[in-house]
C-alpha cells in the first residue's frame, strides 16, 4: 500500500490500531487514531516503524482522580472523563463567571496537555484551567483538526452547500467513505462536478 492509497482509504479506529500493531508500532493500544495514521504513513513512506514522540502513554500507578482533584495538583495520571472535565469547568467558571466553552475546547486542551508532558514541562490542574480559561476566549473559531476527516467535511459541507441540513451532509460523507479519493469536502466537490 502506497502514502496515497492509505490516504484516499477511511480507516476506522480498531483498523488503523491492528494494522499499527501487526507492523510493530510500540503503544499501538494506547495511541490516538491521529497518532497512528501519521506513524503508518511514516512506516508506509519509509518502510521503518517508529515510535510516538508523547511521553504520557505509559499510565500506571494512582489516577490523579483517586488522588482527589484539586488546583495545585500536578498532572501525571490524567483521566479524561466527565468527572475531570466537570472539574475544569467549574473551576474555570469560578474565575471566569460568564466564560463560554467553545467547540472543540476539549481536544485542544488535550493537545496541548500533551504537548507539555512531551517537552517535560510539569503542570498542575491550576495551569490546565487556565489553558482551558485562554483558549475559550480566543477570538474566532478554532483552526481545523488536521485529520479530522468526518468533522473538518461536515463543517465544510454546511458552510459551502446552500439550504443544506446535517443530515444530508452526513448522507454525502457516507458517500465520499466509500469513493477512492481523499476524505474532504473538496475532492467530494470534485468528483460532485465532474459527475454532472
């Protein structure tokens, strides 16, 4: 398989981590979907495995949840889940009353969380709040997600198709996932044109 068959391919999560861990790539089970697609493309570019550059793969030991969550807390065990999310958001509404959570907040958080741990940088739940705090009052919306696929086709349907709905946004994605052509909003419109 080529770079380009990979890409004009739609892998589905438990697909792309079989095929990283049947050729070798350390943490397959731990890593995110985005994280493995860029390792397999690596891999299919190359023909050698490497690994994830993320440190906090590896979670052992107490979560920070048992521990009891609290402002001053460092991060090491990190449990993304409602309870954590809650947390952030009540802290954050505590210093910003009338903050509003934007769109996506959460995985940019989580990037960013990462990125962190990744340079060895400690941080507490105070300095996590106050990332989420700084990224919801950023101005505009954020940029896309790079391999957002579903999510980047989506936005980009219903920003550019006039009168359209979700639903038959949705009813196209589900077309472009079977087309042999890479999974955006633009070559679905290419492909759309040219078929007229």
């Amino acid at each position: 398989m080529t770079e380009q068959q990979f890409d004009s391919g739609y892998w589905y999560a438990n697909q792309i981590k079989s095929f990283a861990k049947e050729i070798g790539i350390p943490n397959s089970s731990k890593l995110r979907k985005d994280e493995l697609e860029k390792l397999i493309k690596v891999f299919l570019r190359t023909g050698k495995v490497k690994s994830s550059d993320r440190k906090n793969i590896q979670k052992s030991g107490i979560k920070d949840l048992e521990k009891g969550l609290d402002k001053s807390l460092q991060i090491i065990n990190y449990t993304s889940n409602k309870e954590t999310k809650n947390f952030i958001r009540s802290e954050a509404l505590k210093i910003t009353p009338k903050l509003k959570i934007k769109s996506g907040v959460w995985y940019r958080l989580n990037r960013w969380r990462d990125e962190q741990i990744t340079k060895d940088i400690k941080i507490t739940y105070g300095g996590l709040i106050q990332q989420f705090i700084k990224l919801n009052q950023t101005e505009g919306s954020f940029q896309k997600v790079p391999i957002g696929r579903y999510i980047n086709f989506i936005a980009d349907y219903l920003s550019n198709e006039k009168n359209s709905t979700r639903e038959q946004a949705i009813k196209e994605w589900k077309k472009l996932k079977q087309l042999d052509i890479i999974k955006d909003y633009k070559s679905w419109k290419k492909i759309r044109i040219n078929r007229k």
